[in-house]
C-alpha cells in the first residue's frame, strides 16, 4: 500500500442531541481517488467539513501525513497541504482567472501577507498560477473575467485555486454539481489526472461519475459507515442496496 | 481588482498637489490653517477606508484612536514649553497601537452589525474613560499650550507655530498616507485583505490567516488615526472627550461613503468635500446643519458610488454606476454556532 496522507479516526459530530456524523473512520492514499458517497443526509457534506476544519469536530482525529490537524484552524489546515472545493463555486467573480490563481498561489507562498512590494511581480507566484491555470486546462482563459465563464469552466477555476495551494490531499465536494454531460466528462477526466502525486477525497452524487474514478469507496448513511471498500465489493454489498433502495431508488445501481 | 489610476486622475492629482503647494503663497492665512484641519480630516478618512472599503469592516471607534494621540500629546506636553516630536508622535502611536491591537482583537471575533456594535462601545468605553474620571481634565478637557517641536541637537528643524510650516508637514503626512495604503492596498498583504472580504470561507481555506490579517490591518489604521488626531490635537491645542465619542466615528464614515469606497483617494474627496460644504454653509445660514444633511442625502442618492462617481462620469461620459469592487460569489456565510472560532 502506498502512503497514507489523510487518516481520520472515529470522527464524530453532534449538534445537541442530534449525530450529523458518528464513528467514522476513513483513509486516503497517494495516488488515490476515495469517492465517499450515500443519500441526502448521510453526512457527507459535515464530513467534509470536519476533514477541512471548517465544522469543529466533537470527537475523534484527523491526521494529515504525520501531522495531527484536528485541533488546527481551517487557514492552518491549508498551510499544512490540505485544498478544498465546495458545492458552490466560491471564486472571485469580478476578478480574472489569472488573479483567482494568483490569490490562491500567493497564499502558500512563504511572502503570502507582505505589507510592501507588489504582487504582480512576484515571479515565483506567477509561475505557480500559470502552472496550476495549465493543469486544468484554462491556459486560454487566463485573462477572461471569472463571472463571463461558463458553469464548467468555473468548476476548473475553482479547481485551479485549490491546485496554487500545492495541496498534499485535495477534498472534493460535489464537483460535478450541475454540469452538463459534456462538461461533466471533461472534468472526470480531470479529476483522474490530478490524484498522481496527490490524494482525493471526493464526495459526489453522480453515480457513473464516482464509479468511474473512485479506486475504493467509504458509503454513509444517517451519519455513519455502512460499507467500505473497491467499488465492485460495495456495489454488492446489501447494506448499501438497502440504503439507496430505501431513500433514492436505482441510485447505486 | 483595483484599478489602475487613468492619466486624468494622475493629472488631477498632480494639479491639486501643486495647488496645495502653492496655497500657503496665494491664499490668507485662515484658508492656510483652514486646509491644515481639512488634510488632517482627509487622512482620518483614508485610515478609515483601508478597515471600511478594503477590509469591508466598519469600525466605529476610530475617533476614539484620533482623540486617544491627541491626549497623549496632552499628556506630555510639559508646562514650560513643547514637547519633543521625536518622543511624543512615537509614544502617541504606540499607545494608540496597542489600545487598537486589543479592541482589534476582540471585535474582531465578530462579525457585521456585531462588529460594528462592538467597536462603538469600545469607543464609547474610551470616550467615558476620559469623560467622567479626571485624567485629561474631564469632561473640561486639556490645553495644550506649546505645539511640539521638531528639533535636531538641539536647534530647531521645523517650527509648527508657523502655520504654513505646520500646513507643509500635515500635507507630507497626508500624501505619506496616500502612499502607504496604496502600497498596502497593493501589496499581497491588500489582496489577502480584500479576498478575505469578499469571501472569508474562501480565503481560509485558501489558507490566509485571515484574522492576523484584519488585525495588522485594524491597528495600521488605527495608528493613521492616531497620527492625525496627534497633529489635530496641536493645532488647536486643545483635547476634550468629544473627540474620541461616536459622533466623529460617524462623520468620518460619511466621509468615506460620501467619497467612494472602492478606490484610495476617494474618501480624502469625500473628507474636503464634508469639511469644505460645512464650512461655506456656516457662513451664510443659521440652519446649515439642516441644508447640509440634505445636501449629503441628495449626493448619496444621486452618486451611490460616491464622488468618484463623478470623476469616473465626466471621464467615460456615462452614468453608469461603476464596478464599486463587491467582487462577492456567492459568500457562504459561516453557519452561526458552527463556524470555527479559534484563529
């Protein structure tokens, strides 16, 4: 087995009485797509936040590589080699894509909060910005106002921003969200490229999609994990039948 | 997202520094301390604009930094004649710096109305402070009878009793301050800034540090405010409590929406502006505060993007409202209760 570079054990999340997410435990390799999936409500979306810190957990640990991060502010988690998307595009929209990725690459630089010198100069960050712009496959749109891009196109920059930060592990959080089919393939493919030299968690509701790049598969339901594994063994697994039969019919098939 | 300035502003600014140069020459001398008090106004205004327009925080305790220098100045003014520049700006700015750095960082755990509620009653705790103890004369307030001397071994540099003197060194402080926030506002520092206002959640996860960044820029601010009220506070020689109440706070934000937010000179526009209207209203009615409110209203209607509305209208010949930099997509606001409050 390669590197582990996400662990995250028993993780647990209660609002009040209510468990948005109990004992759940999940780990992401290098070179790794892990899809985590189930219905509406399962918890995904908390999950995610947990792992980003930008829902506090109540109980268990996260660590990334060698580095406990449980306890570390959703900025700090940053630092330390962890990219997030989210549900809804959140780039600068009255900004180019080239300031978008330099914004992105500026804030891992070791420089990222100088008080003086401008940012357009600095070279180093340039060239990050420019390599992650490439890596998407936006190199054309670089100077393209963000807002005048279409939904997909978006996606991407959103993706790019999260590549400037030179992640270690890359949380994915519904990425395929409203694309079209066209646009929806291209960003598969994407995804698949990115996880070499990385690690992916991705939470998503498109079957085909998941199915297509997860190498293993952690499903939820109300909270916790039902089943866990290569995508053939979970597709067969009865308790996700169940699951997806009880709530949202067809949806695993 | 900021713009560049175009040669019409560039040479507007050239015409007005030339102008204010020149003025102590072609102009008596009341305009002369006039425009001392008005550049003075305008720095308070751009101190403010860099936590308002580029950290989108509105702070109502800057009046309080303002009247806060003044006081020190007070403070150490000897009886028998100046006080020295070279010890007193500096003691002035820190102890604003490090009042700014703790209401800093406690406000700053709010959010919105919240800060801006917090920060009144910071302010308003300084304004009772200095209001209903005896320190600094009470609610009478202080004298100050010598304006601080700028001298070097002993012989004087520069003597700020003569008003065109103090006139050159207020308009050196005022476009050193037009520098530093342009240069701050240019800086990775003033993106980090501005993307943490146009969306927080972003910025974190981005990795900005983004409550260090608030609070560098919360005191920097903070310290400009101070640097005015310290040479307010000689000029007039005198200091009361009402310099550090709401009421100032809130007349400086109007000068900051009365100008325009989304550049750097437009809340100075904003400040001449206020300062130059009351002044000509004073003079010619005896209801002027009245005229003047509904002047400020009728502005604000007719150029929601403040003065520089106008400027960027007579440039492109158009009235469109301009780009006023709310650069906002789709802001996910940080679910109450949840959110992570440690920084």
């Amino acid at each position: 087995m390669s590197e582990i570079l996400l662990k995250a054990t028993a993780l647990e999340k209660r609002y009040g009485g209510l468990k948005a997410v109990s004992g759940v435990s999940i780990d992401v390799h290098r070179d790794e797509v892990h899809a985590v999936i189930g219905p509406n409500g399962a918890g995904k979306s908390t999950l995610i936040n947990l792992l980003s810190g930008d829902v506090s957990v109540s109980a268990g640990a996260v660590m990334l590589g060698e580095r406990d991060i449980t306890n570390l502010a959703p900025d700090r988690r940053a630092r330390a080699g962890l990219g997030r998307s989210y549900q809804k595009t959140t780039i600068f929209q009255n900004s180019t894509v080239f300031e978008n990725v330099r914004l992105a690459a500026q804030a891992h630089g070791g420089q990222a909060l100088r008080l003086f010198g401008s940012v357009v100069r600095d070279s180093n960050v340039n060239a990050r910005a420019d390599s992650a712009i490439a890596e998407v496959g936006l190199a054309r749109r670089a100077s393209t106002i963000a807002k005048l891009m279409s939904h997909g196109e978006q996606r991407q920059l959103e993706i790019a921003m999260v590549l400037a930060t030179e992640p270690k592990l890359i949380l994915l959080d519904e990425p395929l969200a409203g694309m079209g089919q066209a646009e929806a393939s291209s960003m598969i493919a994407l995804i698949g490229r990115l996880k070499f030299g990385r690690a992916i968690l991705l939470v998503e509701h498109d079957m085909d999609a998941v199915f297509a790049l997860a190498d293993r598969l952690t499903v939820m339901a109300d909270g916790a994990v039902i089943a866990a594994g290569s995508p053939g063994h979970v597709r067969n697994h009865p308790a996700v039948r169940s699951a997806y039969l009880g709530h949202d019919h067809g949806a695993a098939a | 997202m900021i713009r560049s300035a175009t040669p019409v502003t560039m040479i507007a600014i050239a015409a007005a520094l030339a102008l204010a140069l020149a003025l102590p020459v072609i102009a008596p001398g009341y305009y002369v301390q006039f425009a001392s008090k008005a550049m003075l106004m305008g720095m308070l205004a751009l101190s403010l604009n860099l936590i308002v327009g580029f950290g989108g925080l509105v702070s109502l305790c800057h009046g309080a930094f303002f009247g806060l220098a003044g006081y020190m100045l007070g403070f150490l003014t000897p009886d028998s004649g100046g006080a020295s520049l070279w010890l007193s700006l500096p003691v002035a700015l820190l102890t604003v710096a490090a009042v700014a750095a703790i209401i800093g960082a406690l406000s700053l755990r709010t959010r919105g109305i919240y800060f801006i509620m917090v920060t009144l009653a910071f302010g308003e705790m300084l304004f009772y402070l200095f209001h209903d103890t005896r320190i600094g004369g009470g609610s009478d307030g202080m004298y100050i009878y010598f304006k601080p001397e700028i001298a070097i071994a002993g012989s004087a540099l520069l003597d700020l009793e003569k008003s065109n003197t103090f006139f050159y060194v207020a308009l050196a402080c005022l476009v050193g301050t037009a520098l530093l926030i342009r240069g701050l506002v240019r800086s990775p520092f003033g993106h980090a800034l501005v993307a943490a206002r146009d969306n927080e959640r972003r910025a974190l996860s981005l990795g900005f540090p983004v409550f260090r960044l608030r609070l560098a820029a919360f005191v920097i601010s903070a310290m400009i405010a101070g640097l005015a009220g310290y040479f307010s506070a000689a000029q007039f020689g005198f200091v009361a409590p009402q310099l550090l109440g709401w009421h100032l706070s809130a007349t400086m934000l109007v000068m900051v929406v009365l100008g325009g937010m989304s550049s750097i000179l437009g809340p100075l526009v904003g400040a001449l502006a206020l300062i130059g209207l009351e002044e000509v209203l004073k003079s010619s009615f005896e209801h002027w505060k009245l005229i003047k409110g509904l002047i400020i209203i009728g502005l604000v209607f007719a150029l929601p993007g403040g003065l520089q509305q106008l400027a960027a209208m007579l440039q492109t010949g158009s009235s469109q409202v301009p780009d006023l930099g709310a650069d906002v997509a789709e802001p996910v606001p940080a679910p109450a209760g949840e959110a992570r409050s440690h920084v």
